[in-house]
C-alpha cells in the first residue's frame, strides 16, 4: 500500500504549499537562534558596560539602518529575484552572527565590536524583512490562504521569541553570551537549505516596476499615506514602536537591579513575552476573516500599554512575568492584524513599496525610541520610563479607536471586490 506524506500535513490552510512549509521550517529553527543573539547581546552591552545609556546606543546600531535603507529597499526588492534576495540576507547574517561567536568566545569582544556588528545586521534586516514579507505571496499558492500564512508566520515568530530567549538564559548562565551567538550562527543553515529545496516559477519582473527608482519611491509614499486606513495603521505602530518597544533594551536592568535576578531572570521575562506573543499569533491564526480586525489593531496597544505601565510599577519576578504576557500579548496582535489588512487591502503592485514603510515605522522608529530610552531611564530610571511609555500606548489606542468609525467605510469597498464583505457584520 503507498503511503503518502500527505498525511503526516496538519490540516492548515497556508501548509498546503510546500514552499510555505520548508518556509516556515527552516526559518523557525533560525528565529530561535536569532533570539538568542539578541538576549545575548544585551546581556553582554549591559555586562561589559552597566550603562542604560550604552544600552540604547546598541540598540539604536542595530536599527538605525532600516531608517536609511528601508524606504529605497522596498523599491529595488519589487525588482529582485526575492528568492536570491533572502538567501543572500540569509548567508550574510549568518557570517555577523558567527563573528560575534568568535570574538566572544576567544575573550576580544568589546562595545564597539557589538555597535558595529549590530549595524552590519541591521543592514542586512533593512533588505531582507520587505523581502520576506513580499515573499510570502509567492510561496502560498492559494490567495485565501495568505491569511492563514501570515498568522502563522507571527506564531512561528513568537514561538521562537519564547523558546529562544528562555534557551539563552540558560546557555547564559552555565557557558556564556559567545555560544548563544554560535547556535544562532548554526541555525542559519536550515533556513538556507530550505530555501535552497523550493521550487519555483521562473521569476518575472513586472513592467509596473520599471520606471524611475525616485518616481516610485514617491509613488509608494503618495499612496501609502493617501489613503486614511494605511496612514492610521503604520502611525499607531510608529508610535508603538517608539514608545512600547523601549522595554526590550532595558530589561537587562529590571532583572538585575530591580528583581535582584540575574541571566535566568532575564531570560524569563522575554520569554514571558514571547508566550503571551505566541497566544495572541495563535489566535489570529483561528479567525477565518479579516473582518474585524480594525478593533483589534484599535484595542491592542492599551492591552500593552496597561501591561508596560504595571510592569515598570512591579518589584517582584512572578507579577512582572504576567506583565510581560500581556505586553507581549498586546504587541503581536497589533503588529500581526496590522500586517494581515495591509496585505489584503494594498494594491498588488505596490505591495512591497507599502510593506518597506510598514516596516520602517516598526524597525526604523525602533532606534529612536531605544535612543531615547536610555538617554531618559539615566534621569528617572528605568521603571518610570517604561511607565511613561506605555501610557503613551494607550493614549494611541483610544485615538485610533476614534477614528475606526471613519475608517471603516473606506476598506468596505475593497472588501466588497474581494468578496469578503457579505459575511461582515461589523
């Protein structure tokens, strides 16, 4: 009797596409070392320097890029091969991750080691996150299925941020910040294999991407904030990002010197976050529609902005821990629903254009906001400043909840074309 392998595929919409499941194969296993590097390399700033300040200085080199690159990225990713793309990315941060590894390992690493190699990846990160995201289309066969696919890809996402950070905090603890880079160097190996193994259709670049590379670029920008849906979701999560996301840089802080604890702590309340990512990617991978996300997207940021503000109020490891679900609960829907309508609602040809700005306003604004971050928690300390900034997140909530009425009419049309309207109730 033949046995087929058909079987031994969940019965998941996006994972009917080969190319998709070597996707999110290989890239699951890397995101878990990717985590790891970065637990480890805020770990090592903050060993080797003490400094909130220094802190932000790294985490603003590893971002700071996108704000350079992301905005003409997604103009010459629309003309790439994606696939040679995100292989090349691929290999590239492969090599930053292993020279960390060897000079951590071999005892010569030093802060500006750190800055200048966290600059490299963010380079690379500039490229490689439109490029992906534009990928994901051409590897799911089915357009009802991209969905699904993105759902999935924030599960796979965060399923990593939980099991990656908590494997630091141990590796950390017993051998040290160097063979968290080594892991990670390794993993990369899955991701290119994987990409290696899809089949694909020759690539075609459209004529609506030839034309100047400043006109398009123009163009991108026009119709990403020309249309009150697009701009209202990549503001909320420019703000978002600048002032939600500063808590990751100085975690290191609130697990030394304000739970008393150590690598293990700090691993523990990033991987907190990561659980309370995966829940709210799971759950998104469970709705059947798009329908409805507009109040999500709305109602998410309070969800972490509530989460921030008892976090930095917080003196024990148990509460700080719940705290850190619902921020990382919070963010992932918001991030996650964010990218789901934009896919659905953007115009095909300007997709990539549209998903280089959503990620600016998300890694580029990043940098900023870690910048800023350190700056202020060297002045009042690092739990007023997670206060202050997850008020700041449900200030943002509650006006773009204002503005969903407005909204709401203007995608009505789009999903009307799609066919998805008639199912919608609200």
């Amino acid at each position: 009797m033949a046995f087929s392998t058909k079987k031994l595929i969940p019965n998941i919409p996006a994972f009917k596409s080969r190319n998709y499941r070597l996707f999110f194969a290989g890239q699951g296993l890397s995101l878990i070392g990717s985590w790891m590097t970065q637990v480890a390399t805020i770990w090592l700033v903050y060993k080797l320097s003490t400094s909130p300040w220094l802190l932000g200085i790294v985490g603003f080199s590893s971002q700071i890029p996108s704000v350079v690159f992301l905005p003409i990225a997604g103009v010459f990713v629309e003309r790439w091969n994606l696939h040679r793309v995100i292989i090349a990315t691929q290999v590239l941060a492969m090599i930053q991750s292993l020279a960390l590894a060897v000079l951590t390992l071999t005892g010569s690493i030093d802060i500006w080691h750190l800055i200048l190699l966290s600059l490299f990846q963010g380079t690379i990160n500039a490229f490689d996150a439109p490029a992906r995201q534009a990928f994901v289309p051409e590897i799911v066969e089915k357009r009802d299925d991209m969905a699904n696919a993105i759902a999935l890809n924030s599960a796979m996402f965060n399923g990593a941020r939980l099991i990656g950070p908590a494997i630091a905090g141990i590796v950390l603890a017993t051998v040290g910040a160097g063979y968290c880079f080594l892991i990670d160097g390794l993993s990369y190996i899955a991701v290119i294999l994987a990409l290696l193994a899809m089949k694909l259709k020759p690539h075609v670049v459209s004529l609506n991407t030839k034309g100047n590379s400043l006109q398009r670029l123009k163009e991108g920008f026009v119709y990403t904030f020309g249309f009150p849906p697009i701009r209202a979701i990549i503001l909320l999560l420019a703000l978002v990002s600048f002032m939600g996301m500063q808590y990751t840089v100085l975690v290191p802080i609130f697990a030394t010197k304000v739970l008393n604890g150590g690598a293990d702590a700090l691993g523990f309340l990033m991987a907190a976050s990561g659980v309370g990512a995966l829940v709210g990617a799971v759950y998104l991978s469970m709705r059947k529609s798009v329908v409805g996300l507009g109040k999500i997207i709305a109602y998410s940021p309070a969800i972490m902005g509530i989460g921030l503000v008892a976090f930095g109020l917080s003196r024990v490891l148990w509460f700080s821990l719940i705290m850190m679900f619902l921020v990382g609960l919070g963010f992932i829907l918001q991030f996650a629903s964010s990218n789901t309508l934009l896919q659905t609602i953007v115009e095909d040809d300007k997709r990539a254009r549209v998903l280089s700005i959503y990620t600016l306003a998300f890694f580029g604004v990043i940098p900023f906001g870690n910048l800023f971050a350190g700056g202020l928690a060297n002045y009042i300390g690092a739990p007023n400043t997670v206060i202050i900034s997850g008020i700041f997140c449900i200030l943002g909530s509650l006006y773009f909840a204002r503005q969903l009425p407005r909204l709401k009419p203007l995608v009505h049309p789009i999903y009307a074309r799609m066919g998805i309207l008639p199912q919608a109730k609200n």
